[in-house]
C-alpha cells in the first residue's frame, strides 16, 4: 500500500508571522498522526521561519514553483540551489504557473530535472481544462502532460516524484470532481501513462494526489478511492483545524480501503 500523502499549498497567502502561527498550530494538531506524509507549501519568503517553526515535527516542507537554472540573471526566480536545505518537495506545473505565468510543458520538464538533481522532491501537477474534459480530450491532454514532465527522466528519478491531478475548473472554486471520476482519469491518464513510460512496477510505486477544492467534508470520498495517495489542498490548507481534519479523515478512509 502507498503511504498517502496531503500537501497544502498557501499559494500568495500568509505574511511571515501568520505564516509561523498557522505552522504551529499544525505542529500541535497533527502531533499524534502517524501512517501518512504531511507537507505545507508557503511562500518563497516565509520558508526559512517556517522551517525553524517546524523542527522537532514530521511536517514536510515545499516551495511552490523554482526556476531550472541555479543562478543568473532572472529576476524575481529561485533557482533550486538556493532551496537545498531549507525545502524537502517542490510544486512544479500548478495550473496556475501553467495558465497565469505561462509556464510550457518543456520549462516544466526542465524544473522537473533541476529539483531532481537538487534531491527536491517535484510534486508535478497536471490537469485539464472544462473546456477540454467536455470534448473527451482529459485522457490525451492529461497524458500528454505526463509525458512531457517525464521526458529524459530514469525510472529511479521517477520514484522520487508525486503527482497531482487537477482539474483546472475543481481549483479554488468549490467544485470538486466525483471520488470515481477523479479516480478513473488518475487510473488511466496519469498511472497509465507512468505504466506506459516505467512499467506498471514503478507505476505502482508513485503516488498520485488528488487537488481541487478538497475540504474537510469531501477528503473521504477522494482519499478512499484506490488511486488517490493523497491532496494537494489549496484554500482549506491556510486554516489549522480544517487542514487537520482533512489529513485526519483522509488518513482514517484511506486504511480503511
Ligand atoms: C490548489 O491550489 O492546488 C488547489 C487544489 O486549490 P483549492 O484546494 O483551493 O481548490
């Protein structure tokens, strides 16, 4: 069984001291809670006070974006030099670096190989549009996506990654997909297609989260299907006891599999 895995991404929320406030508080929920990895996503600036609040605790660490080269002149980037250290995982290709800043499936490829060679751990999201889940494109669109992140990277590497599937519309928006249907298109398009590149053995091996407006009342219904390892958990990761309930219900339906 995959040990599951929920990750909260602040996105540009939470100045340094809430940030700390917000992590220690997590400290105190998630004490007791054992079986299931635990990571919160602040932003670049709060990561070094939020590291400091989190030691003596398993919570993992991650920064939400990185550029690919280790330094130069590209204003306004971090390159993964500057996060060994301080970042145990990082978000790569979020729908919105993909869709807001224009981020191309070869820049993503190439953040995948950066943080691989810094020993970050990429958490790669991908996903499809409304537009394009109507016309019965999500398999291809989302496959295609996979494909492109994973190009030129080895089995070994590849173990080392986690996916979140997304789809773009469940973002920030209340409407999450059905527990089936996310967990159909997880089945087909994202491990299928890491079956097609690695073998179904290594397939097995990585975890696939679920993202998309997962709360406390719906991280069941995701976290009890048998290709979801886990959330990527946007707005309900900024409040203590919301993200603590949902690692909490998502752990317990989970093993209940
Ligand atoms: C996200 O930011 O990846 C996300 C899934 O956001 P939300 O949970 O707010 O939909």
């Amino acid at each position: 069984m995959r040990k599951p895995f929920i990750a909260g991404n602040w996105k540009m929320h939470k100045t340094i001291e809430e940030a700390v406030s917000l992590v220690r508080a997590l400290k105190k929920e998630l004490a007791n809670v054992e079986g299931c990895d635990v990571a919160v996503c602040p932003p670049f600036v709060t990561l070094p006070a939020v590291r400091e609040a989190l030691e003596g605790s398993d919570i993992g660490l991650g920064a939400q974006n990185v550029h690919w080269e280790d330094e130069g002149a590209f204003t306004g980037e971090v390159s993964p030099l500057m996060l060994v250290g301080l970042c145990d995982y990082v978000i790569i290709g979020h729908s919105e670096r993909r869709n807001v800043f224009g981020e191309t499936d070869e820049w993503i490829n190439k953040k995948v190989h950066a943080a691989l060679a810094h020993s970050l751990k990429p958490i790669i999201c991908v996903g499809e549009s409304l537009e394009q889940n109507r016309a019965g494109e999500t398999e291809p669109f989302v496959g295609g996506q996979v494909r492109a992140a994973f190009e030129g990277i080895t089995a070994a590497q590849a173990k080392l990654v986690t996916m979140a599937y997304e789809q773009i519309w469940a973002i920030g928006t209340g409407l999450a997909a059905t527990g089936e249907d996310a967990n159909e298109i997880i089945g087909s398009a994202v491990r299928g297609t890491l079956a097609d590149l690695y073998g179904d053995d290594v397939a097995q091996t990585m975890r696939v989260q679920y993202g998309g407006s997962v709360k406390p009342q719906n991280v069941a219904e995701f976290l009890s299907q048998p290709e979801i390892d886990g959330a990527l958990v946007g707005g309900a990761s900024l409040k203590a006891p919301d993200f603590s309930e949902i690692v909490k219900k998502g752990l317990a339906a989970h093993l209940k599999q």
